[in-house]
C-alpha cells in the first residue's frame, strides 16, 4: 500500500478518491479548489469527513514558478504517488517529479488524440467512431507524458458529452484510475512514450467560438452541436437573439415533417417546428433534429413549442399549493446563499447556481412533494422561481405531461366514437418509427381489412430499448422512487385505463376480434382490476429475519430483502392482448422492475394506446417500453440479450421450450412460462344440469374459445351425455355469430386468417379420425375470419383432436362409465398440459377428492373460467411454471437476497 496525494477535483476526483481509500492506502494530502460562493468541492468535503488534511490553494505557480509555501506544505505529506484525477490547475513540475513514484493524470481522451481540456467535446465535434480515456505519467508538456493505461469505448451516434460520459468515461474511468494505482503498486506499470503521429490539440471549446457554421453537411451539423452540449452550447442567431441548441440526432435520409418554417440566417433552408422538435437541414439536403433550446436569458423549451413559449396562462395556486411555493422558496434561498431574498424573477442560474444545484433542488422537491417527480431539464427549462413553481403545480395536477408526448395518431370516427391509436414504437418514453422505417399492417378480423400501418420493430430497436430500461433501472428516478409513490404511479395509470375504457374496449375489439361487451368488461376492466390490485401490493414487498446457529457468541442478525430483478422483457399473446399486458406488467412494475414489452404482431393497438397512458400517468423515461414486431426477431433477441435478467411469456409450449433454451445459453435469465393447455372438464350425472350446460358452453366458447384456460375437452357421466349434448347443441344453434362492434353479437370472429385456417384443418382432422362432427366445422360464409362453434362427440382417446389444443370454439365431447370416478380421472389427466380443469357435481365429497387428484394449476368446482386478480394463476407440467395474479405473482419479479450481520 502507497501513500498516495490526490489532486483533484469534483465528483469524478471524489470517486477516485473513496476508492483508493477502500483499496487501502493512504491519504496523506487532499489537494482541491478553493471554495466557489461559500461551496466546498465535493472532494474536499468528503475528505475533511474523513479527517484526511485538506488544502485549498487558489494556485500553485507564478509566473511559471512553483510558490515556495504552496510547494513545502506539499512536500511534508510525505506522498510517495500523486493521483490528479479531474484536475483543472497548473502544477509545478517540482511537485509532479517530488514523489518516488511519480504523477498519474486521467484524461478523457485516447491520446495523444484531443490533447488538451475539450478532449470529450472534439472527440464528438470531429465524429470519432471510437472514445475512451488515458491514465498517463505527467511531464511538463501538455498531455504528452507516457501512457499507463488506456481503455476505449464506441461513441454512439446520438451521444453527447453528458451521455458518453455518464456512460463509460465517469465509471470506466475511475475504475480505470485505480487499475493504474494497482499497477504501479505491484511494479507493474507500463511508460509507454506517446506517438506524435495522430496527435492533435484543438483547444477550450468556449461558448463564443460555439456558433454553428450552418453551410455544412447535417451530419458535420450534427456533430458540432452535440459536441457542445451541454457545454458550452452550439448556437445561432435566430430572430435577433442567440439560441444555444441541445437534444440533436440525425434523421434518416428522406425524412420529412409537418411544421412551421423558422427563417434561420445563414442555413441552407428553413427550419421546421414539428411535433417532434426542430428539423434543421444541411447542406446536403439531409436533415437533424433538436429537442430543445435555450434563449439569452437563460430560458430553456422544447423545441417542439418555440412558437407557444409565451402563451402559457399561469395557473391560480391553492392554499396548499401556495404552502408548497413557500417551502420551495426557503429551498432556494438556502441554496442561492448570495442573493438577498428569492422573488419571483430570480433566475436560478443567474444566481450562481451550478449541475449539482439542480440534483439538489430536484430531490427538495421530491421529499416535499413525492408526486411531483421532476428531471433536471425541468429546471433547465424553467429557470426563475415564478416558472419554476408553476411547472411543479403543473405536474402536481398531472397537467404537465399532455404538452410533452408527442403521439403521431391514426383517428377513426368507429362504435359511435374517435378513437386515437399510436401505431409507433415506444422506447425511453416517446413514441418514435422503427429502424428503416419498417412498418406492417395490421388487419381487422371483422373484415379483413388493414386497420393501419404499425412500426416493426427490428434487433437496433430490441438494444435500444432495454439501454433504456437498463438506464432507468440503474440511474433513473424510477430506481429511487420509494414503493409508496411507486403504487400511486400504478392507481394513476389504472384511473386513465378506466377513463379511456370504451376506447380501449374498441380498439381491442376492432384489432383482435373480441365482442365489445367481453372486451370492455374482461379484456379492459381486469386490467384496470389488475394494476389497483398490484399497486396496492407495492409497499407491502416485505423480507423475513432468520435465526441462524452459529459458534458461540452468537450475535448475528441475518434477514432477507426481497429486491426488484432490473430490466424484465414481457412476450404476449393475442387472444387477451391487453389483459396479458395488465396481467404481467403490472407485477413487474409493482416490484420495481423496468420492462420491454413485446405485443403479438397481429394485434399490437392496445399496447400502443397503453403506452401512451402510461407516459400520461407521468411513469418515468425508459420504465415501459413497447416494441411490436416478429417473435422470431424480436421475442429471439430478448431471449438472447444479456442486459434483460428476466423473460415471462405467454404462448405455444413449442415456443415457451425455445425461449427457455436461449434464455439459458444467453445469460441464465430468469423465467416464467404459461403455455398451451388441453384442460379437462369432468360433469357427473348428480350436477347441476342447468349450470353445467351454461358454464360447459363458457368454458368452450368464451372469447370465441381463444382461451388459454378453454375446456379442451369435456368428459360426461353416460347416463347424462345424449342430454347433455342435445342441450348444448340447442343453445350453440342460438349464437349470432356478427360485427364484434354489435352488442348483440355473441360470437366474434376469429383473431387471424393463419388461425382461422388451422381451425378448419383441425376440424377436418377429427372428422378422417372418426368423431362425430353435430355442428360447426366450417368458416363463415362471409367477409373476415368467423368460424362456426363447433360441436364433436365420439371421440376417443387416441385421436389428435382429444390430445390437441385448438384454441378456437371447439367442443371435444366424450363418455365415462357411470360412477368411475378413478377412470376418468385417470383420462383427464393422461395429457402432457395441466393449466386448468373443472368439475360438475352435487357431491361436496366428490368434489374435493376429484379437484385433489386433477393435475392442474387451476381446478374449477361447479363454475368455470372465475379468474381473479387475487388468486394465482399458472400451470403444471408443460403448460409452463410460475404464476400470474395474486401475491404469488410477485415473487416472478423478484429476487431474494440473504443478509448476515454480526454485532
């Protein structure tokens, strides 16, 4: 172990500075900036915590020469290394040369590239494909000593100094700091002398040399302007003022926009203010993208409302509002410790204020107000305290967030209504086209019609999304919300599901086929059953404390934390398509988990339409992300992504045995299945025959038998199946098969035409086998994918359509021996599915004894399909494992972590 000075700065120097102390050595001198407006650099701070002797010289040299005090106070330290991270001073080289060892200095660059104090802004400015950092010796050039160390990183083409720093150069390079203390303590650090070739200095990148030069390439464009953001800012004159532009990306070639033209001088051609933000376009014709912008006096906006910035009524405060505005007010004049008294003019940045100033303002207001969930750029963007309180009230009424998703809809004028529908996919909070553009169309089974174009989602779109969610999870407001806040967020999203139902219940009648009444009753209202359910859940997530034996003393504690699993990705079917959603979602979302959520391509609406709830209700960027597009490029590339650490799915057991092998090889993901089922429903003679003819035609036939729990084939006493049969044949003859949109209608068409024609062959199968076919069999003589309820008797155990799941309005009707009970329950559960299953009889005895020997994760007695939020829902054997719904369902997005404390 070394003693070691550190000669730093910032939270970067902080950083370092705590890691070497965890490694072991010793601190011997703290060297930092003098204190700006009455406030200590965060490494002083934590230093003096530490009781490690701090100084504060305002310089180190003069006139070229190292100031004899400054130099002696150095030297008694007694260091034998100097580790200078973020260090912004002019240092003797008497003191860089005193230690045995020597200096060591980060730079964020790969030298001898970008020498010089803008190294992250060049490194963006002149379109590197590759970044990284340098742990090099010091000597008295500027940033040509030898180089110990260095690690590289791709530069991603939207990244701007925040971001890639944020991403590798902070973290990487502090690890990578201490790598080269580790080195140079075992004798092992490499001198290798910096290159001449390649090298470039470019100089401080200040604001007055920041102006855009706009006859340039969009691409050159766009690299000027993220290379400056947020410091120092890229500007232009626009409208006879400067605008610092912030938020670029480049747009695809041929990209185009609807908006209103903004005269730029010097630009190629005008600008365009569009939903989306600002279009600025290059020489070249090609064109970028900025989300916002900030005026001279320091007034940041979307992009998107440069000419609605100014008509924004103030809104009258509450009493209780006004208390809040109070409190802020106290907030901000302990913060701005120079400025007399906080009026309603005073800039926050103006006042002195700094980056770390927002963090702390911004957590202020979350311990004063949990459901005012604020970003830094909300204070970036209202900078004085009038502003400033006005937007928290906003958000505080949840009127803030309508004015900032940008929704591209597809109206219709459908079911007595205007529907909107996002057809976009749904990555880090905004809607936003797939890679390429790609879309497909997706088509209502009504009448086979195409409903609209959707994105298609592809691999690009997979990474970005879980970056997303990964980033929310790790760095995001979501990771700190605390679980109470986490609930109101969920009751909030279940309130906005309930006020949208009908459009909801119509969109999902229209994209999937379901009756409108089953839609709005089922499809929507358990959702919105689901996440009130799961919200309440959110801070009732408890651990147990263990008694553990142990050599004596024993004084040990041991407990266990029940802690969210990070970045989830969710694979849905279509035959619930919304409440498959609810059903998985909301438990993960409960447990405080991030997702990326995978639609079935046939019918990705809802899902859209949900996504755009859930940014109203004010859930944080990147928490829920919706990707439709294939299973086998999409559902594969979840499977295989090493950054999603758990996948539940729904769907085909073939499909549910794939994803669990990549989920395996990929990353040992955690997994939940419910997959295909053929659940058997037993009626003894001695039942209800009333009920059973009623719930017997529900078990089949409920949402046109697209069902994952659908009685796949029913068992009847002998005695009572010619009866039976005859019931159900006449109530079957009863249905209107019609428009889901009817309210009359009973029964809706089929999901999709692929469906459709496996129905029609299932059913010509078991008619080669021998069953008896009483009614149905054949699709609809008319527009869209309706297929007849379907009645089959005779059928035996070996023949496909007894072993088989249809998953369509397929009644599979056989005979048992009167009063053999053992028998048919041998038969019912002689399938490889065990999802779910039922029971008709008066007999409580029977009952019991029948639902305990029936292997299958759900057992109806005397009902059927009486599923509730409440009650776990899962299957056996290959029809999957883990749960949905209940406490239960929980504990699939959750891990459980162990803790042993001596005392």
């Amino acid at each position: 172990m070394m003693r070691i000075a550190v000669i730093g700065q910032s939270v970067f120097g902080l950083e370092v500075y705590k890691e070497l102390r965890k490694e072991g050595h010793t601190i011997v001198g703290v060297f930092t900036i003098p204190d700006k407006d009455g406030k200590a650099d965060p490494l002083g701070v934590e230093a003096e915590k530490d009781g490690v002797n701090v100084f504060k010289f305002p310089r180190w040299r003069l006139k070229g020469k190292g100031i004899p005090e400054v130099v002696q106070v150095y030297k008694a330290t007694g260091a034998e290394l100097n580790v200078m991270p973020f260090c912004s001073q002019f240092i003797p080289m008497e003191v860089i040369d005193h230690p045995a060892h020597g200096s060591i200095i980060y730079h964020p660059s790969l030298l001898p590239r970008h020498r010089g104090a803008s190294a992250i802004n060049w490194t963006l400015i002149h379109g590197d494909k590759k970044g990284g950092f340098t742990v090099f010796w010091a000597d008295d050039g500027l940033d040509t000593g030898p180089i110990l160390l260095q690690r590289e990183c791709d530069v991603e083409p939207d990244d701007t100094v925040n971001t890639i720093y944020k991403r590798f150069l902070f973290p990487e390079g502090v690890k990578g700091t201490v790598d080269a203390v580790r080195l140079i303590a075992a004798g092992n650090a490499p001198k290798i002398i910096q290159p001449e070739e390649g090298a470039t200095y470019e100089g401080i990148q200040k604001k007055d040399n920041a102006k855009i030069d706009w006859n340039q390439s969009a691409q050159v464009l766009h690299n000027w302007i993220r290379g400056n953001d947020k410091v120092p800012g890229a500007w232009a004159e626009v409208d006879g003022q400067k605008v610092t532009f912030y938020g670029s990306s480049l747009l695809d070639s041929g990209a185009t926009a609807i908006g209103q033209p903004l005269e730029i001088p010097g630009a190629s051609q005008p600008g365009l203010v569009s939903k989306a933000g600002l279009m600025l376009f290059g020489n070249d014709g090609k064109a970028l993208l900025v989300k916002n912008l900030q005026f001279e006096d320091g007034k940041m906006i979307a992009a998107a409302r440069y000419f609605s910035s100014g008509s924004c009524a103030s809104v009258e405060l509450t009493e209780e509002e006004k208390a809040f505005a109070e409190q802020m007010r106290g907030v901000w004049k302990s913060i701005l410790t120079n400025v007399d008294a906080i009026e309603d003019s005073t800039d926050f940045f103006k006042s002195g204020a700094a980056s770390m100033d927002v963090v702390r303002l911004v957590e202020e207001v979350k311990l004063r107000a949990s459901g005012c969930q604020l970003q830094n750029e909300d204070v970036y963007m209202n900078t004085t305290f009038q502003d400033f309180i006005q937007m928290c009230v906003r958000k505080l009424r949840g009127e803030d967030d309508e004015e900032e998703l940008v929704v591209d809809y597809v109206e219709k004028n459908i079911n007595n209504m205007t529907i909107r529908m996002p057809h976009q996919l749904f990555v880090n909070g905004e809607f936003v086209d797939a890679e390429g553009g790609k879309t497909y169309k997706t088509i209502n089974p009504t009448d086979g019609t195409a409903i609209c174009d959707v994105s298609l989602a592809q691999s690009s779109d997979v990474d970005r999304a879980v970056a997303a969610a990964k980033e929310a999870f790790e760095e995001g407001e979501w990771g700190k919300i605390n679980p109470r806040d986490r609930g109101r967020l969920l009751y909030k999203l279940a309130d906005l599901m309930e006020e949208h139902q009908e459009e909801l219940a119509t969109i999902e009648s229209m994209d999937s086929g379901a009756v409108y009444t089953l839609a709005l009753k089922t499809h929507v209202g358990m959702s919105i059953q689901t996440f009130r359910y799961f919200a309440g859940w959110c801070d009732k997530i408890q651990g147990c404390t263990i008694p553990i034996n142990q050599a004596r003393p024993n004084r040990n504690l041991t407990f266990t934390k029940k802690e969210p699993i990070g970045v989830c990705a969710i694979v849905i079917p279509w035959n619930y398509p919304l409440m498959m959603l609810a059903w998985k979602t909301a438990a993960c979302l409960a447990a405080g988990n991030t997702v990326v959520l995978k639609p079935a391509q046939v019918t990705p609406l809802t899902a859209m339409k949900f996504a755009e709830l859930a940014a109203r209700a004010g859930f944080p960027k990147g928490v829920i992300n919706i990707l439709p597009g294939s299973g086998a490029l999409v559902g594969q590339r979840l499977s295989d992504h090493p950054d999603v650490r758990k996948l539940g799915f729904t769907g085909s057991t073939e499909i549910g045995k794939h994803i669990m092998k990549s989920c395996a090889v990929s990353n040992v993901k955690k997994v939940s299945l419910e997959l295909g089922g053929k659940s058997p429903l037993i009626i003894f003679s001695d039942c209800d025959m009333d009920k059973a003819v009623r719930m017997g035609l529900s078990a089949v036939f409920f949402n046109k038998g697209e069902n994952c729990i659908a009685a796949g084939r029913l068992f009847v006493e002998e005695n009572i199946h010619d009866q039976y049969v005859k019931r159900v044949v006449e109530e079957v003859k009863k249905m209107k098969i019609g428009d889901p949109l009817d309210r009359s209608t009973d029964h809706g068409p089929q999901n999709h035409k692929a469906h459709l024609d496996k129905l029609v062959e299932y059913c010509q199968t078991g008619v080669r086998e021998g069953a008896t076919l009483v009614c149905g069999g054949k699709q609809v003589s008319r527009p869209g994918f309706f297929f007849e309820p379907t009645i089959f008797t005779d059928v035996q155990d070996h023949m496909f359509i007894a072993i088989e799941e249809s998953f369509g309005p397929v009644m599979i009707l056989s005979k048992f021996k009167s009063g053999d009970v053992d028998e048919v329950l041998r038969r019912a559960n002689a399938t490889e599915y065990g999802l779910a299953s039922g029971v008709f009889t008066r007999d409580i005895s029977k009952a019991l004894y029948v639902s305990e020997k029936l292997n299958a994760g759900t057992v109806f007695v005397n009902t059927y399909n009486k599923t509730d939020v409440a009650a776990p829902f899962g299957g056996f054997k290959q029809s999957g494992f883990g749960k949905d719904l209940g406490q239960e369902a929980l504990n699939e997005y959750l891990k459980t972590k162990a803790v042993t404390v001596e005392y």
